[in-house]
C-alpha cells in the first residue's frame, strides 16, 4: 500500500478529509461544514486528523486551500472564503498534530491530482481548468506545478475579456470568470431575460415566478432540457470559454487541457462550441496543432488525493534532503 497521507480540501463551506495511498485511492473520508473562524477552523481540522490517524498511520497531512500562498507554501497570506489571514498555518499545525503539515493552493493540489492519477496523465505541457462558482487553474509542466516567480501564478479566470465589463469580486471589469463559469451562467441569463421576450422558455417562467431559483446547475439542467435562453447562455458560455483557451494557447501552447470543477463536468453542452471557437481563434489558426481536450477523471475528489500527493512527495524530498545532510 506504500505510505498513507491524509488529504484534505478546505471549502468556504464544507471541509473534506481522506486517507489516500499512494495510488490515489481515497480509503477513509471524513467531512464537515467549514468553521467560521480561525480558531474553530483549526479545532476541527484536528479533530478530522485525530480521528483518522487513530484508524490509519498516516505519515503526513497536505491542505489544499482557495487563496494566496507565500513562495515557500508555509503561510496563508490571504484566502477569500477563510478566515486566516497572514497565517502561519504549516508549522502551527504541524506542532500540534504531530506529523508534517503542507500546504497547496487547491487548482494546484486538483491539477497535480490529475497528472498523477486522472485525465492529465501523459501531458507534456498540461492546463488543468475547474469551473464552478469562478474559474481555478493549474498550469503543469511535466507533471511539475508552474507557480511563477512569487508563487501566485496563474489567475487566468482574472484575464481581462471584455475591457469594462462586468464587474468583477477582484476589484477589476470584464475578468474571464465573469463570463465562464457557474455564477457567469446566471448574469448571462439575467441580461438575455432582460433584453428580449422568450415566449416559451420554462426557464424564463420560473425565473419570473422565483428569481432566486436561478442557479449555473439551473441554467444547466434547461439546457439539457432544450430550454432557448438556457442554450442562448450556454452559446456565450462556450464562445467565452474558446476566447480563453486561444489566449492561453498563446502565451503557453499546451497540448492537454482537463475541464474540471461543477460546469466542467456538463461539457457536453458546450465543449463542441468552445472547442470551434479555440480553434478560430489562435493564432495562426490551421496552421498549428491544437491541445486536446478532456473531461476530468477524478472530479471532485480532484483537491483531496492532490493534497495528499502533495503531502506524500514533501515527506520524500524531507527524507532526501536529510540523507544529503
Ligand atoms: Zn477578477
């Protein structure tokens, strides 16, 4: 079974633990709702620690967590949906647990998931998409995280797509995230709805009767319906998504990219699409060839076994470094 990690997966609302071996396979989960505070959130990750190595010898723990990292991945800087800020939440928890603690940001901790054990295997120069609520992204370059020069690359769902668009929780307009992902579906709607009259459209209806209802997995499940605005949505949804991917192409020319998170995995109502679009859209279009693309394989389990991983290859290079001396 080779050394056992436990993963665990840091949400704004709920908090995912595993023990995973060293094939990716997840042998004992735990979950509960996120904390609200820094204190409560630090109890209960001992707590699902405790409880886990009191059933497995787990060797060390990784956290894969939605925010910014200093270089050395020991503190928290800031992370948007929790309550450290400027944490040094490694070494702190370490001293409390007893077994090393690492931490990775979560796209990177799903993207090294992927290449290990998922739908990246195999890439070269791989791109590792999750879309839901915004967009998360893992650039690997074979099979290594591509962090930057001070550790906060990439924020492609922050790329400016629309010069004075829709605004933006980063403080910009236009990002891409605004216009591809989940919540981008919704607003989407909302403009469609405004600017024309849909007859028909059952999703038009119910967002009339409950504007609250309107949700991305909403949006989705019309469009499977053949819903007319819900298809409509999807069509700007998948244009945008092809305008992201040429500019990535761009500037990184991958030849594997995995579409992860809650809207990546409904890519058959846009893939096609987007995929044309992409394909027009880079330059030098028909003239070069293009990254494949793929659905991911290990879904939302993606930011657990990656954390675990990532807690499994700091434990060797800890070992390695000692026998240097
Ligand atoms: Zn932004």
């Amino acid at each position: 079974m080779g050394d056992l990690t436990i993963g665990i997966d840091i949400g704004g609302t709920s908090v995912r633990a595993s023990v995973v071996d060293d094939h990716g396979v997840m042998l004992d989960t735990l979950r509960a709702a996120t904390p609200p505070t820094a204190g409560a959130l630090e109890h209960c990750l001992d707590r699902l620690v405790g409880e886990l190595t009191s059933r497995w010898a787990a060797k060390a723990v990784g956290l894969a967590i939605a925010g910014f990292l200093t270089p050395d991945r020991q503190m928290i800087r800031f992370a948007p949906h929790l309550p450290w800020r400027e944490a040094r939440v490694a070494d702190d928890m370490t001293a409390r647990i007893g077994i090393p603690v690492f931490l990775e940001h979560d796209a990177n901790a799903a993207a090294v998931a992927e290449w290990r054990f998922g739908a990246a295997a195999r890439g070269h120069n791989s791109l590792v998409l999750a879309i839901g609520t915004g967009i998360g992204a893992g650039l690997l370059l074979d099979g290594e995280i591509y962090r930057g020069s001070f550790g906060v690359a990439p924020e492609l769902g922050h790329l400016t797509v629309v010069p004075g668009g829709r605004p933006c929780s980063c403080g910009k307009l236009g990002c891409w995230e605004r216009y591809c992902s989940g919540t981008a579906l919704v607003d989407t709607v909302i403009e469609l709805l405004a600017d024309g009259d849909w007859g028909r459209s059952q999703l038009a209806a119910d967002v009339a009767a409950d504007p609250g209802s309107l949700t991305g997995r909403r949006v989705a499940g019309a469009a499977a319906d053949g819903d007319a605005v819900a298809l409509a949505a999807f069509a700007q949804f998948a244009a945008s998504l092809g305008q992201g991917l040429a500019m990535i192409a761009d500037i990184f020319d991958p030849d594997l990219i995995v579409l992860a998170g809650g809207v990546g995995a409904a890519s058959g109502l846009f893939l096609d699409e987007a995929r044309e679009h992409y394909a027009r859209l880079v330059t030098g279009s028909g003239h070069r060839q293009l990254a494949r693309i793929r659905g991911t394989q290990l879904g939302e389990s993606a930011g657990v076994v990656g954390a675990a991983e990532v807690a499994r290859q700091g434990i060797r290079a800890a070992v390695t470094d000692t026998l240097r001396g």
